[in-house]
C-alpha cells in the first residue's frame, strides 16, 4: 500500500486529492509543518512534502508524483493518453502550475507568514503579487469557454493547479477580474476527493 506523509495547506494536498479521485488505498503519514528557513527541513524520509513510499519506491516532488502514480495506477484515467493531440497541453500544465504559478505563492508566504518579522521584504511579497496575478491572467485566458484545462475533462492538470488556486486564494491574491477562474475553482472546490483532502 502507498503511503503518503501529509501535511495541512502544503503540496501534499494534491496527492491526497488524487488518491481519492483514482481510489487508490493509501495510508496516511500526517507529519508537523515546519515553517522552512532553507529546504529539506520536513519531518520525512526525502526532508519534504510531500514524499510516498510505494513498496522500495520513495519518492518526492507533487508533480513527479502525480505522473507517477496515474501512469501506474490511473488505468487511463486522469492524464490524456501518450500519443494524444491533448498530451502536451496536459503536460504543459501539469508543470506550469508548480514550476510558473506557485513560485510567487511561495514568495508571498515567506515575507508574509512564514519568515521572522525582520527578515521579511516587503519588496519581494509586492514583487509576488504582481507575478501570481500575471499567472491568475494566463489561466483567465486558457479557461475561457473551458470547464477545465485539457479536453474538457477533469485531468491531474487541474489538481495541480487547483492547489495553486487555493493557495492564491487563502492570500488574497485572487479578485473579481478573473471570472473564468472563480468559475473553474467552484468546479474544483466541490469535488468530494478534494474536500476530502481538505479535511486531513
């Protein structure tokens, strides 16, 4: 059985909600956020979150992941086929939500929550906001006339950016200039396995 070590509000949201939409058995490993001065300082086997252990397998990065354990356990479900006209827009946002879209998100937290009063720069959290509503314009664009990113089916792309999304969200970053994306997150939000994931 995979195991999977969690904890609330990080990335490890998205293979919680992925498990529960491919309803794969997982144990759950919850684990103490702690708030990073550097990298690798989690309370897990790889010193980040999220990280599985899948038989001798283990493994990090949300987005590895993810393409991991759709390519092995998805069935065809979740992730257009190799080969398919929607592959690599599905790839493309697979990795645009963690390598483009939660950078300024992660920005924003450090000078704003998570770093010592002192060592916050306010210059860098404003610097942030900017960048996440550039990233907010994009998928503006992308989902109009869309209900979700790939094909018009609900894909790993869209959890990997659903957490992006609520990320944004619990910041303030999100507004009334994005109605495609307020629609699409509403579509996201009331999914059972991401409110589920939620919960944990």
């Amino acid at each position: 059985m995979i195991k999977l070590y969690h904890a609330k509000r990080t990335r490890s949201i998205r293979i919680v909600w992925l498990l529960e939409e491919l309803g794969v058995p997982y144990a759950l490993e919850i684990v103490a956020f702690n708030p990073p001065r550097h990298s690798f300082e989690q309370n897990t086997p790889a010193g980040k979150l999220p990280v599985i252990e899948d038989g001798s397998l283990v493994m990090f990065e949300s987005g590895a992941i993810l393409e991991y354990l759709i390519e092995k356990y998805g069935g065809g479900r979740l992730a257009p086929a190799i080969g398919s006209p929607d592959r690599g827009p599905y790839l493309q946002w697979v990795h645009f939500a963690e390598a483009t879209a939660l950078p300024p998100i992660a920005d924003l937290t450090r000078h704003t929550l998570l770093l010592p009063e002192a060592a916050r720069i306010p210059a860098v959290a404003a610097d942030a906001r900017v960048r996440a509503v550039n990233v907010l314009n994009v998928f503006e664009r992308a989902l109009a006339g869309k209900r979700y990113l790939v094909g018009g089916e609900f894909s790993g792309a869209d959890i990997m950016t659903g957490y992006f999304l609520m990320a944004a969200r619990m910041l303030g970053v999100v507004g009334t200039a994005h109605p495609n994306v307020d629609a699409y997150w509403e579509r996201l939000a009331t999914r059972p396995a991401f409110q589920k994931a939620l919960s944990l």
